[in-house]
C-alpha cells in the first residue's frame, strides 16, 4: 500500500471523506496528537485500526464529531457532562457517555460507556465535517510506541499501513486529550490532559483524578480509558524517572548516567541543564507547557540517536505537569524512583 501524505486542500479533504466512507483509515492532525481515523459505525473498518496499530482489541477507541448534533445518534450525555461540553468543546477534552447500540462494540472494547470527543483543531473539523460520520481514532502510532506529533512521526509508523496521512503540521498541546469520566456525583479524571483537574474544578466545583493515573492497572481491573492498561508511549531505550527534591534528583540521575552502559541521555527542564553538566541532555521545553508538547518527540528522537538508556527528571503534578508525568511513568513502564 502507498501511503500519500498530502498537506489540507480541497481535493486532500475530498479524498480523506472518500476513503472514511469507504471504511479506509485516515490519519489527521488534532489539537493533541495525531489521530488514526475510520467511520465510528462501520466495525469493520474500525477493525482495521487495531490491525493497523497492532493494538489490543481490549483497548477502548474515542469517537470524534465536529458537531454537538451528532451525540443522538451515539450516546446518552449526563447533565455534568453537558456542561463540561459547553465549556470546554471544541477542545482537548473526551467525555465518557453511556453508549447506544449504533455504536459497534469494537470502538468500546465491550464496554456499556464511549469516550466522545470534538477536536478544535481546524483540518480535524473540516475533515469530520466533509466525511459525515463520526471517526473513531486512537493516536495514529503503531501501539506503545510514543504519540505522534508531526505527520511524519505518523509516516515513519504508518508507512505501507494505511492510504493517506494529512499534513497539518505539528499539534499544539503534544500529549492526548483529557478522558473525564462524568458519570457521577464528582468527575473523575481517567487520563489527564489539557484540560486539567484545576480548570474542572473551577466549573464543577469538585473533580477527582483516579489513583491509576500513576500506577499500572491490576489484575482483572476494567480500563474504561484508552492509554491505562497497556505498555505506551515507550521509546525503544529504557527509561527512569526520577520523583523527588532537586538536589538529590540532579545526584541520582548523574551517578546513574556515570555508571549506565551503552548511550545514555538526561531529559530535563531547560532551567535544569546546569545540573548535568559534561553529559548528553535532551530539553524538554521551559516550562510544563512545552513539556507536553515536546515529550513525545523528544522520546522520538532519543530512538532516532540510537540512546539506549534514557533518564528523566520528575515534573511537578500541577495543572499539564500530571499529564507529562502520566506519560513519563507509562513510558518508563512505572520504573520510577522516588529520592
């Protein structure tokens, strides 16, 4: 299969809406990552994305509109979620909602809730717009590799995979988006992301983060939310992060950077690089901003140095830094050490 990466004009759209209505994949920039797209009601083609990805078929899909007057037809939003639907839609945030039979059980993994979404990014708009249906899409990498930002972290995936990739050059946000549960009395966070517990809580009042934000899921243990139960986001090197003060973080990532192996590299702050100094470091932004913009390119490029061992300093859990360390943690499969 030749895959065609083509930048966002009329005849790219035209073609993206022909191939999802012909049950195809399409790759598509968002305001988060990069998504892998098929028709949401078509459990044939949203087959094709676990293929596509190798992804566990146990791994829920999110369903994305570009219009509020699609949620009928899909599921049954609680009042709690409506409201975070008028604040925060279009945006990076996805809603858990009983699901109708319309939607197939593939996109849910058999579960009773779908994870609903409306991007706000402008090619995602025009593209769900043109095609008509609703797109299921989980992020367009092949499984547990780090999300895309770029399309061509999308090519260097997805190459031979799937017929089409549209370019909208790179995400905003760089990590996925919020997966809130609002089926309760309290919303509760499943996957952070941009839109943070501190901006729910101002709306709503009250909003909880599950404990399994920052722990692997147990034995037997549902996984409402893409991202929880399996390895993701890892770079091929093997990655630690380091949790603690700064003096003793700076101290233990550079003992075990003098006494690793192979080719090693220090992921920190930009304000943090004095710490390292006569050592191979990686910046990852100024601020917990721009660390969740760059993370996942940053572990991309530590694979494409050919690093075999990477080490990352912890970052607070405030407002985006929990989505940054959610993904650290799944990235260094939870070898975090506390110091």
């Amino acid at each position: 299969m030749i895959t065609q990466v083509l930048k966002p004009d009329a005849a790219a759209y035209d073609l993206a809406s022909r191939l999802l209505r012909a049950g195809e994949l399409v790759a598509f920039p968002t305001e988060t990552v990069y998504g892998l797209g098929a028709d949401a009601l078509n459990a044939q083609a949203v087959l094709r994305i676990f293929e596509a990805k190798n992804r566990p078929a146990d791994n829920p899909l999110i369903v994305h509109i570009w219009d509020a007057s699609q949620l009928d037809a899909l599921c049954e939003p609680s009042p709690t979620a409506r409201r975070l639907m008028d604040a925060f839609w279009p945006g990076p945030l996805t809603l858990l909602c009983r699901k109708k039979t319309t939607v197939p059980n593939a996109v849910t993994a058999g579960l009773d809730t779908v994870g609903m979404r409306m991007p706000s990014h402008p090619v995602a708009r025009e593209m769900l717009r043109r095609a008509g249906v609703p797109v299921a899409a989980p992020s367009a990498n092949r499984s547990s590799r780090p999300s895309p930002t770029t399309a061509a972290h999308v090519y260097e995936d997805m190459q031979g995979r799937i017929p089409l990739i549209l370019d909208g050059g790179a995400c905003d946000y760089g990590v996925e988006s919020t997966v809130l549960d609002a089926s309760g009395d309290v919303p509760v966070i499943l996957r952070p992301g941009a839109v943070t517990r501190e901006m729910v809580r101002e709306l709503l009042g009250a909003c909880e983060v599950a404990d399994s934000v920052m722990r692997p899921l147990r034995e037997g243990e549902a996984a409402p939310s893409p991202g929880m139960r399996h390895k993701h986001y890892a770079p091929r090197g093997r990655l630690t992060v380091y949790r603690g003060p700064a003096d003793r973080v700076a101290a233990a990532i550079n003992r075990a950077y003098d006494a690793s192996e192979g080719r090693t590299v220090i992921l920190a702050l930009s304000p943090h690089l004095d710490r390292y100094q006569g050592r191979d470091t990686m910046s990852m932004g100024e601020s917990l901003l721009e660390a969740a913009q760059r993370l996942f390119s940053c572990l991309r490029e530590a694979d494409a140095r050919g690093y075999d061992r990477l080490l990352a300093e912890a970052v607070s859990e405030q407002s985006v830094g929990l989505a940054v360390m959610n993904r650290l943690a799944r990235a260094a499969a939870f070898d975090v050490e506390d110091v």
